[in-house]
C-alpha cells in the first residue's frame, strides 16, 4: 500500500479559505452542505473515530474538496484526489487496474442492430461500490463536527469510491461483472443473459437494441434485477418503443419521457443525439468563429466534437488538416492565426453546421422487419 506525507496542512489551508467564502454567502453554505452531508447520512461517509486519528506514518490522506455547478442538476462536491505533496498524490500512488470495459463501438453498433432501442444508466455508479477498510483513511476529508460553521473542524473519511479516483473505473466495473456473473448461481440469470447484459454496458451506461418489445421487456427486467442483488440501480430507462417504456415503473423511467409520451423528445446516447419517436440520430454543433483564434482553442474546438464510431468523420477531418497545418507552421499554441487559415476555418464551421440537417437512422436495417436471416461485415486492410 501507498506511504503518504502528511498533507493535512495544506488541506485544512484550502479548507479554510472555502470557509470564509461560506460566510460570505450563507445560501451557498447551505447548499454545499446538503450535497457533502448526503455522504453522511447515507453512511457513503462516516466520522473518523476518537480512536483512529492517529494511525501510523504514511497511511493517511486528506483530499480538498470543492463543489462544480451544474444548470440542471444540484451542486455537485469533487474531491481533489490529484493535490500533490511532496510530489506525492492518491491518484499517482494508486494502480488504475485492468481495463474493463467493453468496446465502446461494440457497444453503440449492438445498440443499432435492430428495432426496439433501450437506453439507461446505472445511479451513482461509483458510489454504489464499497472500499475495503484498510483504504478508508486515504481518503480522508475535513468538515464542521456538527455541521455549523461555528463548530469544530474535523477528519471524516469516504468509505466510497470516487468519480475521478484512479482506480475507481476498473474497482467498479470488476464489482458490476462479478454482480451480473453471481446472478447465475441465483438463477436470475441464464449464461445467454449475463453475456448480452455484459455486452450491453459501457462504464454506467446500458445501450441495446431488441427484436421486439417483449425480448427487450425480458432483459431488462432480469437486468434490473440481477444488479439489485449487488446495490447497483440500473435506472432512467429510454426508449422508441411506448410499450417498453409504459412496461418499465415510472420512477425507473427517465423524468424527461416519465409520461411515455415520445413526440418532440431527444436525449444523448454515448454522446450522440438520439430523437425517440423518429428513432435518428443527428449531431448539432454551433461552434463560435470569434472564439478560434489560435491553434490551442482550435484543437479545443476538434476535441469538443464526439464521434465514437465514426458517423461524421468527413465533416472534423477538415479541421484536423487545418490544425496538422498549424502544426508544420511551428505555430506557438497561443500565436494567432494567419487570415488565411481563420477563413479555413471558417468555411468548416460554415459546413460543420449543415449537419443540423443530417439524420441517421438508428437501426441498420430501416423500420421495417426484415427477411434477412443474417449479417457479415467483411474487413479489409493492410
């Protein structure tokens, strides 16, 4: 196990200067509080004992926290597993462990393969998965004892793994599949089960498509199930199937089609937009010309555009040959452009916002049942 300094001190430093901003504004206080005591109260985080403040050199931590606002959901806290002392943080003194996860194209073609499309996500994910007890005390935090910004301050711990924790994706996505493979021996679950379940969840996404509503009502009901057993909630379920969703209870439905109602509704797959009743995908990007200056906000602007399979490669590829040039110009990252590269840039913003128009059909074969018996995708390279 890691042996850490004792950064204690900086972290109560940080601590005390989001103290006084606090102070200054009672209502923010109040809300912070709400979202790092949930910790608390839903025993994800617990008060270190009288007993264990001091333990031996170098198995403790502390980590700073600090909140990040977000227009349609409450205030989030993050914990700073990065903070360096002496050169030493939780997130470089930690393994990261074996990649786990399944192909994220695997996934998004699975999803496209036929009609009836299920989406959902697992709740709080990294938060539904325990760490052992002896990691405890590396993540310690600091907070008001009784918490009023006049008591004392004090060491709580998480008992949780964190979203940004280095080891955190692979620690969760071993729990989630032994969860799904326990749920054999149970007999929740078939074998054919638990290998469509596995291939159908990328990280806390779950994306699949079915041959009709009464396969997919199947699967997910033994999916929601057979997670339940190990704490994981898989929830916020979509679909362009009203019967699948009328099927699924209310309160595991997405609130934004929580009255099945499907018409003039989109949501994001992967990070590709999907409208429900139409079954497309489309892309909208509004990218600011005034804001590419340089080659630094210009691959900002390349890197903001998510394509996870592919689907309009012909439309960023222009901009990659703008920024390769401003590579073998030797351009400094925060030189400004030559004009003739800004108009470049401009006539792709100029085409990137044509594909507000474009509309992918979700499945591959169309909307209507097909003959087909069977596919192959033949590959060719050298």
């Amino acid at each position: 196990s890691p042996s850490m300094p004792n950064n204690r001190p900086v972290v109560l430093h940080r601590f005390l200067s989001l103290d006084k901003k606090f102070r200054k504004d009672p209502s923010y206080f109040a809300e912070y509080k709400e979202a790092l005591e949930s910790y608390i109260n839903t025993g994800k985080a617990e008060r270190v004992p009288t007993d264990e403040i001091r333990t031996e050199p170098g198995k403790v931590n502390y980590l700073p926290h600090h909140s990040v606002a977000h227009p349609r959901k409450s205030l989030r806290i993050v914990f700073d597993t990065s903070l360096k002392t002496q050169g030493k943080s939780l997130s470089n003194q930690t393994y990261s462990g074996p990649d786990l996860l399944q192909s994220l194209v695997g996934v998004f073609i699975r999803f496209r393969l036929y009609l009836v499309a299920v989406a959902g996500d697992i709740e709080k994910f990294y938060h539904s998965v325990f760490l052992p007890p002896e990691d405890y005390d590396f993540h310690r935090f600091l907070w008001y004892s009784d918490g009023t910004l006049n008591s004392k301050i004090v060491d709580f711990r998480l008992m949780i793994h964190l979203f940004g924790g280095n080891s955190s994706q692979g620690c969760c996505s071993l729990a989630l599949l032994d969860c799904i493979k326990r749920a054999v021996t149970t007999k929740i679950l078939t074998n054919n089960q638990v290998e469509i379940i596995i291939r159908s969840l990328y990280s806390d996404d779950f994306l699949r498509s079915f041959i009709c509503t009464e396969a997919a009502v199947h699967t997910v009901g033994r999916a929601i199930e057979a997670l339940e057993q190990g704490g994981f909630v898989l929830t916020k379920f979509v679909s362009n199937d009203k019967a699948f969703l009328e099927y699924i209870p209310p309160e595991k439905r997405s609130p934004d089609v929580g009255d099945t109602i499907l018409t003039d509704k989109t949501g994001t797959v992967l990070g590709v937009q999907w409208s429900y009743e139409d079954d497309n995908l489309f892309f909208a990007y509004d990218l600011p010309l005034e804001e590419i200056k340089t080659k630094r906000s210009l691959l900002s602007a390349v890197a903001s555009i998510f394509d996870p399979v592919g689907l309009i490669s012909f439309a960023v590829i222009p901009a990659k040959l703008i920024l390769q040039n401003a590579f073998r110009r030797k351009l400094n990252w925060d030189d400004p452009l030559p004009e003739d590269m800004v108009c470049d840039i401009q006539k792709w913003i100029d085409n990137l916002k044509r594909l507000q128009s474009l509309r992918i059909p979700r499945p591959y074969q169309g909307f209507e049942q097909s003959l087909v018996q069977s596919r192959e995708l033949h590959l060719f390279s050298d």
